[in-house]
C-alpha cells in the first residue's frame, strides 16, 4: 500500500518550522561564536520595516511582512519575515564587531522540480545587495556569481533525512565591499512512498544568501 506523506514543510502561513530549520541554526552560530556583547547598535546601519519594503520594491519582489513583526535575538539584531504568492522570506541583520552581516533565506515551493538557474534568483540577491546598508552595488552580487569566472559548484549528495532527490549546491565570492556564501537546495517535500522510489508530488527549494562585511568576520564565525 502506498502511503502518502508530507516532508517537514506545507505552504501555510506558519512559518515556525522554516524559522526553525533554516535561520535559528545560523543565527545560533553567530551568537555562540562572538556573544551579545558583540551584537553593538549603531542607528546608522540599524535595518527598519522602511528600509525591507523599499528594497523588496526595487528589486521588483512583491512581498509583505508577516503580522508577527520583527524579533529581536539581541542588541543590535533584527529579523523580519516576509511572505510572497510562492515564498517566504527571512531577514536577519546585525552588527557584528562593527561589520555588517545580512542573511536571507528564501523558501519556494513548485508541483514541478526544480533546476538551479541564476536568473530565477536574481530579484533576491538584488534585494539582498539592497538590505546590505545600501553599500554595495545591487546587481554586483548576481553578475559575480552568475559570470564564468566562478567555478561550478560540485552538487553535494545528502540523505535529507530521507527526502527524495536532494541536491546542495555552494558558492562563495570577495565582493568589492563585503564577502558572500551562497547556497541553494531542493528536495521533494510532498511524496508517496512506493517501490522502487518514491512518487514526489511537490518540491521545495531554498536559497540562502550571507554577506559579510569582510572575509575576516566570515572567517572567525566558522573557526
């Protein structure tokens, strides 16, 4: 007998278990590694509501933030999530040792797989580039990774806890006012087991993107 389940994530408008899987991890790492005492607030770089709406326009993303509003892990920290017709979208900013880092976390879902294209991503890495204090060119982002300069990352195999056709890919590029990590996912989401693979009937995929001031602030935080 086929039996049909759902992987760790439906489309609804609780975004508890993204928040979980994707950003608490990251963030975690970042507190453990330097402390609060490191999370200092400067006015000037602090990110508003204003400031992701604006961004979200100019790099043509129709999204909303979500009725909980912003949280706060510690001084100088800031989250925001924000939903779209086919993602959702998390924001976390601080200021670590007086530099900047930025990470987004994009989480789309499709009935179709769904191949890696820079294309599709571009408006995100553009919204990203924005968010980052405005400092850095918004299209500069997407054209080094995107150019053939950089080599093609190497799809690594996880089991994914069972989830079927997983693929990891991982990039990392020096920008000319920060450093950035990228990495894409996808994995089948909705699926019934059957012999002798299982039939997926929805995908999910999930972009995160995180800049950093410096290559030196990267560097120390995954020491």
């Amino acid at each position: 007998m086929n039996e049909k389940i759902d992987g760790p994530y439906t489309f609804k408008k609780d975004f508890k278990p993204f928040l979980r899987r994707f950003v608490l991890p990251v963030t975690a790492v970042c507190i453990i590694a330097f402390g609060i005492a490191l999370f200092n607030r400067r006015t000037d770089h602090s990110l508003t509501e204003a400031d992701v709406m604006a961004a979200a326009q100019q790099a043509g993303l129709s999204l909303e933030l979500s009725k909980e509003g912003a949280e706060s892990w510690g001084e100088g920290h800031i989250l925001y999530t924000l939903t779209g017709e086919n993602a959702t979208v998390s924001v976390s900013h601080a200021l670590v040792d007086g530099e900047q880092v930025l990470q987004l976390h994009c989480l789309s879902q499709a009935e179709e797989m769904p191949e890696f294209s820079w294309a599709d991503w571009a408006p995100y890495l553009s919204f990203a580039s924005r968010l980052f204090d405005g400092a850095m060119d918004s299209e500069e982002l997407f054209h080094v990774l995107s150019s053939d300069a950089l080599p093609e990352p190497v799809p690594l195999t996880e089991d994914g806890g069972g989830r079927a056709e997983s693929k990891v890919l991982n990039w990392q590029a020096q920008l000319s006012d920060g450093y950035s990590v990228v990495n894409w996912r996808r994995h089948g989401s909705e699926l019934t087991r059957a012999f002798p693979s299982p039939v997926i009937h929805r995908w999910e995929s999930v972009l995160s993107v995180s800049l950093y001031g410096s290559k030196d602030i990267y560097e120390t935080m995954h020491e």
